[in-house]
C-alpha cells in the first residue's frame, strides 16, 4: 500500500502550502501494517526529518517531518495512514475471527451470573425451611434451639450478603451486555452483529454492508 503526500488533489494526504511540490513525497506500508517508509519524490524543497534532508527513510512516531517548509504533526500522519489502511483493507479475517472468544467470555460470565441467581434462590428455600423449622421448634426440645437460633442469623446474614452482591451483579451483566453489542461488530465497518451468532456470521463469510472478508476462501 502506497500513501501519496503533495499539493495535487489526488493525494491522500493533501497539503496546501506553495512549498510543497505536487506530488512531493509517499509512505509505503509493509504488508504487515507495522512499518511505513517515507520517499521524497524529487520535491523543489525537499522532505526533512528530524531536520535532516532525507530520500527515503524509516518514520517513527515521535519524527519531527518537513516537507518543503510545511510541518507535518507526526501524531496526525500516523492517524491519517491508520484510517488509510482502515479503509484501504479488505481482509478483516483475523480480526473477525477474535469476536468468536469475545461471544464464549460474555456467554460464560452470563452463565456463571445464571449460576449466583441459582444458588441465591436455593439459600432462599433453606431459609423457609429453617423458618418452619422454628415454628415446629417451639415443639423441640429447648436445648436444642440453641442451634437453631444460631442457624437462622447466619442464614439471615447469607441472604442479605447475596441480595447486595445480586444487585451489583445485574448491573455487572447490564454493563457486559452493553460492552459486547459494541464491542460485537464488523471490524472494519462496525456493523452490529449481536442479534445472531459467531457461526451465522461466519457462514455469511463477508460482511453484508462493507464487502469486507471474514473468512477467507482455501
Ligand atoms: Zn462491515
């Protein structure tokens, strides 16, 4: 992927200054995104970085870069190239296929919110029973009820200790539901995908609204 800087309209990185040539300088991109070499292509005043006069060179983040006399925020190029790339990038296969652990961990934080709501309402049941059983305690023997007594405050404490925790968990799994619907989407377009599953998706093998791969053809 090329990247062309310069006065002329058909730049991807447009500048309007007069010291800039029309076709002054282009970023290749490596293959793998991580890499971007900047080239001046015979500009009238010349590319700088770091206020050397460079042909070709390696950018890094933190370049001071010049073309002609135009300063150019090295934050901003890099910003400009990432949403190049973004949109220039068709194969999202990699990045698609990291929404399939994305769907197990919400599912498995849901299931083990499903499993406290299950133990809440069997410690629930325990506690009508142990209520019951005091009412048929006023027919045990009285050192007996010692216990009993003593079983019903910690029950008690279990309870109130669960329904706290309850209500944070809910808005635990409100807040869960909310980050994976954002966060469950087309890579490149971010198109929601929660209404259905990661292996309807994966069927579709690209993206319906921007065309871009899933899944790659073997
Ligand atoms: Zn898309």
């Amino acid at each position: 992927m090329t990247f062309y800087i310069g006065r002329n309209n058909d730049n991807d990185l447009k500048l309007a200054s007069p010291s800039v040539s029309g076709e002054h300088a282009r970023i290749s991109i490596s293959d793998d995104y991580q890499s971007y070499v900047l080239e001046d292509l015979d500009s009238t005043n010349g590319t700088y970085i770091n206020g050397q006069p460079v042909a070709k060179k390696e950018l890094s983040k933190k370049d001071k870069i010049i073309l002609g006399k135009e300063e150019i925020q090295s934050e901003k190029l890099f910003k400009e190239l990432k949403s190049f790339i973004h949109n220039k990038r068709t194969d999202f296969s990699e990045e698609f296929s990291t929404l399939q652990m994305l769907e197990r961990s919400f599912q498995k934080d849901k299931d083990k919110a499903n499993k406290f709501f299950k133990i809440k309402s069997a410690a629930l049941r325990l506690a009508v029973t142990v209520g019951i059983m005091l009412i048929v305690g006023q027919f045990t023997p009285r050192e007996y009820r010692i216990y009993l007594m003593g079983g019903i405050g910690l029950i008690g404490t279990v309870i109130s200790t669960l329904s706290m925790s309850e209500g944070r968990l809910r808005n635990k799994i409100e807040d869960l539901t909310v980050e994976f619907m954002s966060s469950f989407s087309c890579p490149k377009c971010e198109m929601e995908l929660a209404g259905k599953s990661w292996k309807y998706w994966k069927s579709k093998k690209n993206c319906p609204k921007c065309k871009c791969t899933w899944v790659k053809e073997n």
